[in-house]
C-alpha cells in the first residue's frame, strides 16, 4: 500500500509539471502577438509594457520564462495589471465562498443523482423511468447561465421566495442564512450533473442487479431492500463517485464560473469571470493553474482510497 | 480496456464482415437505422423539427435582414423612432429601456440597449453559434478519432505518450481550458504558421471548443480500436499481408461508424453549450459578433427592464442543445442498444 501511494503521489507530481507547461504554452507560445502587451491589458502605457516584459523575462529564453511563471504563480506577488490587486490574495478571499458552494452542491449532485438513477433502475422503462430520464436530459441541456439568471430574477428579485444573489458568511447572517443563500445556486449547479449521474447509477445499477452476487444474496433470502442497497448498489455506485470526485475539484478550482457570476457569489469562478471580461491575464493564468491543482491532487486522492477499498488495484 | 471485447454487435453494414453475417438489423445500414429510429420516435421528430426550425431560420438571417426588418445585426437604432399603432415610438426610450416585442416586420422581437434589432441579431447569433459549433464537432471527432485510432492500432509507446497527453489535457477542467485559451488569443489572435487567425475570428472559438473536447471522443474510440484489432477479420487481413494502413482504412474505419454516429449529436450538443458559455463570459465570440452565449449576456445587463432579451436567446440555446441531446438518444437506443460506445468512454474517463 505505501509503494502503491508512493507511486501514486509520483505519477502526480510528474502530472503537474506537464500541466503547468500546458498552460505556459497556451499563454506564452499560442498567441501570436507579444505576450507583455496582452499581460498589459486594455490600454497600457509603453513603459508598463517595458517593466512587464523584464519582469516576466519574455526577452529570456522559453525555459527562464517558464521559470518565472512558476515563481510568480507561486510565490503570492502575482498581480493584476488591470487593477493591481494581489491575484493570490483574491483567490483566497474568494476560497471560502467557492468552498460553501462546493459542499451544498456536490451533496446536492451525490444524493439527487443516487436516488433518482436508483429509482429508474428498479423499475426499467416504467413511467417514473421514463421521468427520471426527461429530467435527466433536460437538466444536461439547459444552459446554467440562463437557469441561474432567470432564478435569480423571477425567483428572488420579482417574487422574493429566494435570495436574489450574494453571499452571506456564517459569522455574519448564521448558519440558517448562509445555507439559504446557497441553496438556489447549489440547486442550479446539481442539475446538470444529476442527470449525468443518475444515467451513469442507473446502466450500473441494472448491470449489478443482474450479476450472480445478487442472485446468491436473493437466494440467502435477504429482503429486496438489503439485496439492492447492501449488494447491488455498493458496487454499483463506484464509478460514479469517480465522476462525482472529479467534479468536486472542477467546482473547488473555480468551475462553477457561470453558476458564481449569475448568483453574484463572489467566488474564484466569479474572479475569473470578472478578470476575463477585462482580458486580465494573470488571474485568468493563477486559476487555470489552481484548478488543475485541483483536479490531479483529487484524481490521486480517489486512486488512493480506490486503492484502499480494493487491494486489485495496488498490483 | 477489456470492454472493448464486447463489441459483438457493433460491425455495420458496408463493414467487411457484412458478406456473411447473419441478417439482422444491423444490415439495414446505419443511416437507415438512425433515421427509422427517428422518424418512429416522437422525441426523434420533435426534436428533428425544432432542429430544421433553428437552422433553417438561422440560414435565413440575410432574408429577413433585407427585406423584412431592413435593418443589419449591427445598426444602431438609439435614437431612432417607429410607428406602431399609429404612434411615433421611441426605440430606446430617454432612461434607457429598449423597446419590446412589436411584432412587425422591424423590432420583431424588440431592440437591446444600442437600438439593435433583437430579431435580427438573434438569427445572425444563432447562425455564428451554429457555425462555431459545427467546425469544432467535425474537429473534434476528427481530431479524436486520429488520436484514438493511433492510440489503440499501434498501442506500445505510441500510445503511451497519446494517452498522457490526453491525461494531461483533462487535468484541466474543460471550461478553464476553453476560458484560458479564449482569453490568451482573444487579443492577439492564433498563428498556426500555416493559417493565421485575428482575434475576432470566428474560428478561434471554434477552434477551442474543437480541441477542448477531443478527449471525449479520443478514449472511447481508442477503447473500441484495441478491441477491433484482436477480432478476427483484422487477423485475416494481416496474414494475408495487408499493411497496417490498408487495415486501418478497410477493417478499423468502417467499424467506427456506430460509435462515430452515437458520438456526433451528444458532441454537437456539448459544443454548443461549450460555445454559449464561452461567449456568455466574454471569452468566445468577440463583439460586435454576435453568437447566443452574447447576445444573453447583453441582455442581462438590461434584464430588469427589458427580460425578453435574456428569456429568447436563451429558450433558443436551450431547444437546440435539448433537441440534440434527444436525438443522440435515440439513435444511441436504435444503433448502439446496449451502450457500448458510451460504457467505452466512461470507463476512460
């Protein structure tokens, strides 16, 4: 087991280096005009350009400047040239709001997908499956941004039966408000990957109802509900909660960008949204890097406990 | 992945084992077979219907450009006025509210915050997000198939530095990547040495979306190859001394043709939604281009006054993505019954 993490936690550090040089050459390399005037942003003066192209060492070699990148992503300075904020600083003010986001809505995701895959499995092509798999179209269809808007206005700005927006810290409004402001925004992010879920739970589930371990619990005699939560579903949950990490860290590392700028929630997503509008490249860089993070710490994690919970995979 | 081996029902008429096989429903063809499915379905037609609404309408822009609203998607109208019922309107009024739906030729749907004609704007967006979609699905499922083929026929190193690759590029989320790489060529534009790109370039976004999503499509079609190379009409090839590209174009290629065609709507759809959000954040569709994902962005600005704005685009974004969400699903159930394409690319995920 310990050479298994070993491995494993090897195999992610070599990850993370080709994913910092994936997003050094979508910055540096692909563009094809002077990486220091778009670094700049709209309308800098030709000595900002001159600090920034010394700074970021675009007069050095391809391998300094990656150096540089690094150092700067990394060691807290980066700042926007936009509106010189501290772009480590905004991330961290932003992390606890993104954080909340994240519980309500993967819980939401988990138990939503789960029970509504479990409820089209055991009873195939009847009319609650026919439902479930309505349901799960057009929640992956709808665009979140529209949803989210729409909720927002009609919902909480014209009706007053949510929170129109915003975010209410624990300290400030109570756990009560602070749930209460997350709630509709969880809602419209879960909706998407509820459907997704809840098709994967649903194929996985008739698979494993129709495996020779649940024929063997039937015939032990085990209640309905013993044989299909105890058996079937155990195992038929695991690569949905493979999915349902992933998309974890994709909402921790500032995915929920849409969802976060529609709610006005004021999160890394939203950072991001708002330092694109102005074509802001160091926060834009700082988030792409935090959520790949994100995604291959989790990805290595899941393996991990995998790893744990099945002993075939050590090998 | 083992998975793969499972493949027993996937040879496609046209394929080379099609002379003997048995006749079953997979003789008919797979076009055949997709459209049946459609045409029996009412879920199939529907969405067939909504579909050849919103692209025929978006092909007529130009028409109803010249000769009903007479107007361009990029006239600006802000201080003009129009007559309706019999009264001097203003298009923009003094603090700012657009006019509504008129339902006359111009202003059909009403104006946005410049004096711009909804209606106008919405059929030439959705012709830009139709466009943009279009070039990125077919890179896509070109770019994924090329990968995966490569990937699975050769296997050994080749594949090795395919599949990292592919890791390293989901170890991005997919919506950061398109964002980063929208927001690095939105200024300067993309030179690929042989074909350069302005910033404002339709294919730019087009480009992203395509190479965003190509994992999607490389790992079930690399899972499905290394399957198809064990089977025995490859076997047959090969001893009788084909090369591998013969193999390739006469045994593999036509075996993908299920899976590309279960593929092809559920990637449409994505890119679509992909291009709607892009462009909602700025990072698509450069202004004054219009596309959906914009033209709902600009209408958010003015949701308070003018809802309509958002409301439209945006049950028009959402028809198209459902309608080919549903037709996906129906062909995968006519084509693919037992998931096979789709459990490849989850397993690879």
């Amino acid at each position: 087991m310990i050479g298994f993490i070993i491995r494993r936690l090897g195999s992610m550090v070599l990850v993370l280096f080709a994913v910092s040089v994936l997003i050094f050459v979508i910055f540096n390399v692909i563009p094809s005009n002077d990486p220091a005037v778009r670094m700049a942003g709209k309308n800098p003066t030709p000595t900002q350009i001159e600090a920034i192209r010394r700074d970021w060492g675009f007069d050095k070699p391809v391998t300094t400047q990656y150096v540089r990148m690094i150092e700067k992503t990394f060691n807290g300075e980066l700042i926007s040239y936009s509106n010189r904020q501290n772009v480590t600083e905004r991330i961290k003010e932003g992390l606890p709001r993104t954080l909340s986001l994240t519980f309500f809505s993967s819980l939401f995701m988990l138990l939503g997908g789960i029970l509504l895959g479990m409820l089209g499995a055991l009873k195939p092509n009847s009319k609650s499956d026919r439902a479930v798999n309505a349901f799960a179209v057009t929640g992956i269809s709808l665009p979140v941004f529209w949803t989210g808007s729409l909720a927002s206005y009609y919902l909480g700005s014209k009706a007053g039966v949510i929170p129109a927006g915003g975010y209410v810290e624990i300290s400030e409004g109570g756990v009560l408000q602070w749930f209460w402001h997350l709630l509709a925004p969880s809602i419209v992010i879960s909706l998407l990957f509820i459907g997704i879920y809840s098709r994967v739970v649903r194929g996985d589930l008739l698979d494993a109802l129709r495996a020779d371990y649940v024929r063997t619990a039937e015939a032990k005699g085990l209640s309905r509900r013993r044989v299909v939560v105890r058996h079937a579903l155990r195992n038929a949950l695991i690569p949905m909660i493979t999915l349902w990490g992933l998309d974890v860290a994709i909402t921790l590392g500032g995915g929920a960008v849409l969802t976060e700028t529609v709610f006005d929630l004021d999160g890394v997503g939203a950072y991001l949204a708002e330092s694109v509008q102005t074509l802001d490249v160091p926060p834009v860089l700082a988030i792409t890097m935090f959520g790949a993070i994100a995604v291959v710490v989790m990805n290595a994690l899941v393996d991990i406990l995998y790893a744990y919970l099945d002993p075939r995979i050590r090998l | 992945m083992a998975e793969a081996t499972q493949l027993a029902g996937a040879p496609s008429a046209g394929a080379p084992v099609g002379a003997d096989a048995p006749p079953d429903s997979a003789q008919v063809g797979l076009w055949r077979a997709a459209w049946r499915a459609i045409r029996s379905s009412w879920a199939g037609r529907l969405s067939l219907l909504a579909l050849i609404v919103v692209v025929g309408s978006s092909l007529a822009a130009p028409l109803w450009a010249n000769h009903v609203a007479h107007t361009g998607p990029f006239s600006n109208h802000l201080s003009d006025q129009i007559r309706l019922h019999g009264q001097l309107t203003d298009v923009v009024s003094f603090d700012g509210v657009p006019i509504g739906p008129t339902f006359q030729g111009r202003f059909f749907l009403g104006a946005d915050g410049n004096g711009r004609d909804i209606m106008v704007r919405l059929l030439y967006g959705g012709r830009n997000s139709l466009q943009i979609s279009l070039v990125a699905t077919i890179l896509t499922l070109g770019l994924g198939t090329l990968l995966g083929l490569v990937a699975g026929f050769f296997r050994g190193w080749v594949d090795s530095v395919i599949s990292r690759f592919l890791d390293i590029v989901q170890s991005t989320p997919i919506i950061l990547l398109g964002i980063a790489l929208g927001v690095a060529t939105a200024l300067g534009g993309v030179n690929l040495g042989i074909v350069k790109f302005a910033g404002d370039s339709l294919m730019i976004p087009a480009l992203i979306i395509g190479f965003i999503q190509m994992v999607y499509v490389a790992r079930p079609i690399r899972g499905i190859v290394l399957g198809l190379r064990e089977r025995p009409f490859v076997e047959a090839a090969r001893s009788q001394g084909a090369t591998s590209a013969r193999i390739i174009r006469r045994e593999i290629l036509p075996n993908l043709g299920t899976s590309l065609l279960v593929l092809a709507p559920i990637i449409f759809a994505q890119t679509v939604s992909y291009e709607a959000a892009l462009s909602f954040l700025g990072a698509g569709v450069q202004a004054p281009n219009a596309s959906w994902g914009k033209i709902i962005s600009e209408g958010l600005d003015v949701l308070i006054s003018a809802p309509h704005l958002t409301v439209i685009p945006g049950a028009v974004l959402a028809v198209t993505v459902l309608s080919l969400n549903l037709l996906g699903d129906v062909v995968r159930e006519a084509i693919d019954p037992r998931g096979t394409v789709l459990a490849a690319q989850k397993d690879e995920r």
